[in-house]
C-alpha cells in the first residue's frame, strides 16, 4: 500500500509571551523568523505589561515586518494568560507555543512540525539538560513532576514544559477549556489526540532574568495540582479520619489507666495533642480554601486578559483591520466560536 502523503501546514503560527525582554526580543524574533523560514508563518508576540522597553521594540519590530504581530495587554496577567492569549489570537492551522528568553531553541520548530507531518497532533519538547539552572530550582523541579505524577489525572511528562506545537483540532480543543487556574502543559496532555516528543538541551539565559520567583513557582504549581486533582481533599478528609480514630482508642486507654490508678496527667500531653489537632484542622480549612477560592473566581466569570491594542492583525472577512479598541479573553468564555473576541 502506498505510504500516506505527508501534511503540510497552510499556516504556522509561532506564540510567543514577551515580558521585560528588551536584552534578547531582537535576537529572538531574528531567530523564530529564520526557523520558520521554509514556511508560510506568523509570529506572535504577546506584550504582558512589560514595563522596560520591550513594547517600543516589539512595535518597531511590527513595523518593519507584516509577519509579526504584536498584541499588547492591558497589564500583566501572567505567562499563562498571556501565552493562551497568544494561542486565541494565532491563525495558523498548526501552533507553535515558546518562551522569548531563548532558553528553548526555536530551530527546534521544525523537528516537531516534521513530527505533525507524519501525523502527530501534539507534539512536546522534552529537556535533556538544563543549562544555567542552580540545584534548588533542578531539584524542585523534579520534586514538583514526582508529585504532579502522583496526584493529578494526566501522564505529564518530566521535564516538558510550554514548548509545544500542536494541531487546529487540539488547539481548539484546547480553547474551549476556560478555566483561570491555567496550567497549559498539563491542558495539552488532557485533550488527547496523538501526542509526541522530542527532545532537546535546554540553553543558559542568554540575557535578563528569570521572571519566575520562588512565590510564583510555588502558585504555578499549586494551580497545576489543583487544576487536576482533588486528591488534597480526599488526603484531609483521611488525616480527619485517622485523628478521630486516635480519639476513640485513646478513649478505652485512658478510662484503663485511671481504674488502675497509672493515669498520670501531664499539661504538655494536653497541650501537643491540642495543637496536633488544631494543626490537622487548619490544614484541612487551608485546602478547602484553595479550591473555593478557585471556584469563586471561575464564577465571576472575569476575562482572562484584555487586549489594549494590536500591531499587524490580520483584516476580517470582507473588511479592513478593525482600529486599536480594547478586547477581552476568552471567547469561548462567553459561548463564542473560538477564535472570536468579546468586546
């Protein structure tokens, strides 16, 4: 039988969130431009409220090249707002998603688009190395996919992270989950399809910082557990359990030592136990607090991210480009068709 013709993609869309990139935004646009070289290709740059220099250059970048779009948000939302921003906004019908800070090589798009061609609808870059990066942030990062691995509902692979590309099919897919509490590379293993890997080392930052801190690492990673498990739940409902049964059997014990007069009253036993359990307790409200918390923001029924204004965007079926107006993310949100915008 003759092998199946190869894809081709009509349109790639390169996705990318830029914030306070103002040392590496030249050499990135230069470097995403000649990877998608062979293709027809868009870039897009989502600005999240940088507050350096990074929109005057991401402007004069637009201007000179019709390819670049620039779409600036009201403030700073955050990478992943910012990046599903990006992905609502991207035409192509296959999507490559990739941080600006070059530490995942863009000339690694057309490894993965050459996977696509051959059938795969998600394709992840997977981490060999990771240049640049102290042993705190290495070893929680693997403490994080080791507890992620053991909680949530979806095989995530270690050591993959936004870098991916994917099909219109999963990418739809993708933007009909409207969640706040965004945890995109887990959101890509969830939708399914023919999903694939590739590999990689993952480069030193060539410039700048980190925008990462220790705070957000750690709300990254309680949003990605909570996002996919309720396995906390059930753990303070079992710690309930367990000290309530203490409770009961120390009962007995304690009423069979006073019989035979070996009850010997102590205020520092009293005062640990008590503050065992009101621990436990706090614990337990903690928890719940993080998904009600979670729950009461998805109610509001909020916009992911607001558009302040656009640079190169594409002119609508029969029309001229619509002028700088604010918009909002996202759309399925609102029950829209993805790929439109609330106003």
């Amino acid at each position: 039988m003759p092998e199946p013709a190869l894809r081709i993609p009509r349109l790639l869309s390169i996705v990318a969130p830029v914030y306070d990139e103002q040392e590496l935004i030249e050499d990135f646009v230069a470097r995403a431009c000649a990877a998608a070289a062979d293709y027809e290709f868009e870039l897009v740059l989502v600005n999240d409220g940088s507050s350096d220099a990074t929109p005057e250059l991401l402007d004069q970048i637009a201007a000179r090249d019709r390819r670049v779009r620039v779409i600036h948000l009201s403030r700073n939302f955050g990478h992943q707002a910012a990046l599903t921003a990006g992905l609502e906004h991207a035409a192509g019908d296959v999507v490559a998603m990739i941080d600006a800070d070059l530490q995942d090589p863009p000339e690694l798009i057309p490894d993965m688009i050459a996977q696509w061609s051959q059938g795969a609808d998600v394709v992840y870059a997977v981490r060999k190395q990771r240049e640049g990066e102290t042993a705190f942030k290495l070893a929680t990062a693997s403490w994080f996919y080791k507890l992620f691995d053991k909680l949530a509902q979806v095989d995530l692979e270690p050591n993959s992270g936004d870098f991916r590309l994917l099909d219109r099919r999963a990418l739809d897919a993708l933007l009909a989950m409207t969640e706040r509490s965004r945890f995109l590379r887990g959101m890509t293993v969830w939708v399914g399809f023919n999903q694939t890997a590739v590999s990689y080392e993952r480069e030193a930052r060539h410039a700048g910082e980190t925008k990462y801190t220790l705070r957000k690492m750690l709300r990254f990673s309680l949003d990605a557990i909570t996002s996919f498990s309720h396995l906390p739940l059930q753990l303070a409902t079992y710690v309930g359990m367990l000290s309530a049964s203490v409770a009961f059997i120390a009962i007995p014990v304690v009423i069979i030592l006073r019989l035979f007069d070996s009850y010997l009253p102590g205020f520092g036993a009293i005062t640990i136990a008590i503050l065992l359990l009101g621990g436990i307790q706090l614990i337990a409200i903690g928890v719940i607090g993080e998904y009600v918390g979670r729950i009461y923001d998805e109610v509001k029924h909020r916009p992911l991210y607001i558009v302040r204004e656009e640079r190169n965007q594409p002119a609508p079926p029969g029309g001229s480009p619509a002028g700088p107006v604010a918009r909002a993310g996202l759309a399925a949100r609102a029950g829209a068709r993805t790929g439109e915008r609330v106003g």
